[in-house]
C-alpha cells in the first residue's frame, strides 16, 4: 500500500478524533511510513518459516495440578455469615 492509499481524514474520523491540518500532515506522514515499512516486510521470502503465534515459548509458571486435603465443612462454614443444615445460605436471586 502506497502512501496515497488511504485517506488520512477517513482514518481520523474512524478514530473519532479531529485534527488539525499541521496534525494531519504530520499523522499522515507517519501512517504513510508504517505501510510503507508493512509493505517491505510482506517482500520478505517467509517459505519454510512456520507460523507461530509468539516469538518466543510461553511457558505456564504455575504449580502443577495435584489433589490435595479439603477442607472439612465445618471449616468451610466457619466464616459464613449465615448457615444451615452444613450449607451457605445466600439471599434469593431469582424471583
């Protein structure tokens, strides 16, 4: 895409934003060289290259899943500001 490609008052007010005109010249000039820049980097020989959706490995820094004691119930309610039959008791959401 060339720098005369696309519409600099269009974008802004996609982006709902006013510009002024020295705004605008400036803006636009920079768009022009982002596209510019995607443009060089779609000329670049990608065959072999497997996509991949990071840079680098993400690896998962929690701990592994492993059962382990409950609490009992009695320690589950011992905080509950209302309790019945071993249960929560909550306020009715449903009517």
């Amino acid at each position: 895409m060339s720098d005369g490609d696309f519409d600099i008052h269009y974008v802004a007010r996609l982006a709902r934003l006013a510009l002024s005109p020295e705004e605008e010249r400036t803006l636009g000039a920079q768009l022009g060289n982002i596209l510019g820049y995607i443009a060089k980097l779609k000329e670049v020989d990608v065959t072999g290259v497997e996509p991949m959706a990071h840079a680098v490995p993400l690896v998962n820094v929690t701990r592994p899943d492993e059962a382990g004691p409950s609490l009992s119930n009695e320690a589950a309610l011992q905080n509950a500001p209302a309790k019945a039959g071993g249960l929560f008791v909550v306020p009715k959401i449903v009517e």
